[in-house]
C-alpha cells in the first residue's frame, strides 16, 4: 500500500467531492471532543503515546447533512477519538483501519464496538490480518454517490435509532 500523507483532513475532503464543507463550529466541538475523550479508544492506556490522534465522526458528517441529519456533525454522541499516523507521531493508524477500513473514501459504522472490543489492543499489523477486519473491509460503507435508495433508507434508519434528534 502506499503512503498517504497524515496531516490532510480526509473526512473534508471526502465531503468536498460532493459540495459539502465543514461547519464554522466544527473546530470548536472538535476541540471539545478532545477534551472529554483525549485518548485513543482502541489503544490500551498508557501504550502508543506519542501518537497522533483524531476526532473521527461515527456517522460521516457528509452523509448526515446529504441525509437529513446536519445536527449530528456536531453531537458529541458522534464522535469518538482514534489514533492515526502522522510524521514523528507514531500510533497503529486505528482511525484509517477501524474508522475507515483502510479507504478514507469509505466508513465503518461498527467503529466504535470494534474500537473498544472486536480490536481493542490490536497493534496495525494485526488487524490487516483479522478474518472479521477482512470480512468488515469487503462490505463496508458505499461512497455516498454509489448508495442506492435503500442503502440510503437503512443508513437513515440506523443513524435515527443510534442518534435520536434531541
Ligand atoms: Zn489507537
């Protein structure tokens, strides 16, 4: 697999491609976020501490908007911290494999079971390896654009169950 470069924020740019940016409260709840949850969810405490980390939206905020849920681009209930590899940073790019199953272009909605139980602890190399990380990286997430109406209704379904609108 190639390199990516690690400081580009993939999510805006993924919501780019469909005319959709992030809200100006964006950096705001971001930074509220690390403050309640400033740790990797998936990394044991106390290891990878010199990792870079992010503030991965459970529900991509794209779809929330494209999907008749804009508030949930800025619910805490949303989000949810991961490790991820950047230059002099380190981690087990949790956010790239179990946020995103290896595609940025692509989401796991299972993140946060996966993150605090199925690959808790899990160093990288070991969850590229995982027979359920495989099976998860070969259904995941359509990109919004390849969704059928019923993929968009269950995705409707799910995020209104797991979220309801306070
Ligand atoms: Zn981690």
């Amino acid at each position: 697999m190639e390199m990516k470069p690690t400081h580009i924020d993939y999510g805006a740019l993924e919501a780019a491609r469909f005319g959709i940016s992030r809200s100006p409260k964006w950096p705001h709840v971001e930074k509220a976020h690390r403050r309640l949850q400033p740790n990797c969810v998936a990394c044991i405490p106390g290891t990878n501490t010199q990792a870079g980390l992010q503030v991965h939206h459970i529900f991509p905020f794209h779809y929330c908007i494209a999907l008749g849920r804009p508030d949930l681009e800025l619910d805490q209930r949303n989000l949810i911290t991961l490790c991820q590899d950047e230059p002099g940073k380190p981690g087990q790019d949790h956010h790239l494999l179990i946020c995103h199953l290896d595609d940025f272009q692509s989401s796991n909605l299972l993140v946060v079971t996966d993150a605090q139980q199925t690959f808790y602890g899990l160093p990288a190399d070991q969850i590229r390896q995982n027979a359920i990380w495989l099976q998860e990286e070969a259904s995941r997430l359509k990109p919004l654009d390849q969704m059928t109406q019923e993929d968009k209704d269950n995705f409707i379904n799910q995020m209104n169950t797991r979220f309801p609108k306070l």
